[in-house]
C-alpha cells in the first residue's frame, strides 16, 4: 500500500548503511501534516554526534547520524531531540519502566512493567528544550541503575526519556494541504526503544513484559481522530 493508504505507521531502522534521511522525513512530515500518525522507535532519532572509536562494532561514517532528517527534523516533528546511541550491560533489571507521569495516557493502558533486556537499547534523549510543556510530554521514563558488573563506563544512574508525544495545535496551515485551507495534524509519539524484542535477542527488552503492549497502544493512539487526506 502506499503511506497515505494508512492511517498511522511506525518508522524504526536499524540501516548502519546510508539511506534517505532527507527524503524520508519530508515524506513523514508531509503525512503528519494531513493527520497521519507516526510513531518513531530506534534508531530513528540517533545522531552519535561524531564518528565513533577505532574498534567500535559498527565503525564507521554512516553509523554517525542514524537520526530521521529532513523537515522531520528541521521543524521539530519529534518530541525527543536526537541524541547518541546508549547499550547498558548490566543485566535484564538494569534499565526499566520507572515514572510514569501520564499514568491515564491510552498508551500506558495495561503496561504495568518494561525490561530493557540484556544489553538495554536506547538513545540519551530529552525532551525538546523550551517545548516540554506546550508541545512535548513525556509519558513514561526509563530508569536506569548502575552498572552492576562494573565494566560500563556510560553506567551512570539516572533516567532518559521512554515515550514521549509531540503535542500540535489544533489545527494549523499545511504546506502540503489545498491553498487556504487548514487540517489537523496528526499524533506522534517516539519510542525509546529498539521494536524488536527478546525473541529475536537476547539485548533486546524482555518479551516477557509490556513493551509490545506499548508498541500496540501507541499505534492505536497515533491513528486518532483523524485520517490521512
């Protein structure tokens, strides 16, 4: 089907080979723009910022910047910023649901408990700065503990951010829409997490919990209201 055949689509990658960023995030923009709901999980916002170490497993240009680019990024489409590529190993209770402030949010329903897994895929992440509270929330946090074996040297105690929403007025002028006219823009969310779970490996989060739960929830949520035009 083609994308505007749908009402809602997650986007997730794991391409360490060069793919089209640009275009891609046009393309989502545009679909968010007339009421398309995305939902985006890793490595969909990884940006490493600079060339990884001589010796890291995927060395190399292209593992630089992972992250969605075009107007998905240049106008904010994301309620998480990028940010670099984080591996906890410290065992399957390392990294795990922690707050929760939106308890009643349709994408929390039934999610009572996440492990990260194994090895606890996820991006050091925050909420856009000066958007937290107008046009960004976060729904749920990782929390994430020391590093039980001692060999990480990223193993700080602390939180990133799990499931966020972009908040959109409620309707606004689309680029892409007829000429005067309005629509509503569509729900996104972004995912912390890399979608596959336990089943495929053993670093990913735990089958065993909610984590497909979330994925479910956050699709039906991101259809919404409204449809694609």
């Amino acid at each position: 089907k083609a994308l505007w055949e749908w009402h809602a689509v997650l986007f997730f990658h794991n391409a360490l080979d060069r793919w089209p960023q640009q275009q891609v995030g046009d393309t989502l923009a545009c679909f968010v723009d007339n009421g398309g709901g995305v939902v985006t999980a890793l490595f969909a916002g990884v940006d490493n910022g600079v060339a990884p170490e001589e010796g890291w497993p995927y060395a190399g240009e292209t593992a630089c910047d992972l992250a969605i680019g075009g107007r998905w990024r240049a106008e904010a489409y994301s309620p998480l910023s990028e940010g670099p590529q984080d591996e906890r190993r410290g065992g399957p209770g390392c990294v795990v649901l922690g707050r929760v402030p939106m308890p009643a949010h349709p994408v929390m329903r039934g999610v009572r408990r996440l492990y990260g897994g194994e090895g606890a895929y996820f991006a050091t992440r925050g909420a856009r700065a000066g958007r937290a509270v107008r046009e960004a929330s976060v729904i749920a946090w990782w929390r994430i503990k020391a590093d039980e074996e001692g060999g990480d040297p990223f193993a700080r105690e602390g939180e990133q951010p799990l499931i966020a929403e972009r908040i959109f007025p409620p309707a606004s002028t689309s680029s892409s829409s007829a000429a005067g006219t309005t629509s509503a823009r569509g729900r996104v969310l972004a995912l912390n997490l890399y979608p596959p779970s336990s089943d495929t490996h053993p670093d990913l989060w735990d089958s065993t919990s909610d984590g497909g739960r979330i994925i479910a929830n956050a699709l039906l949520y991101a259809v919404g209201p409204t449809s694609p035009a």
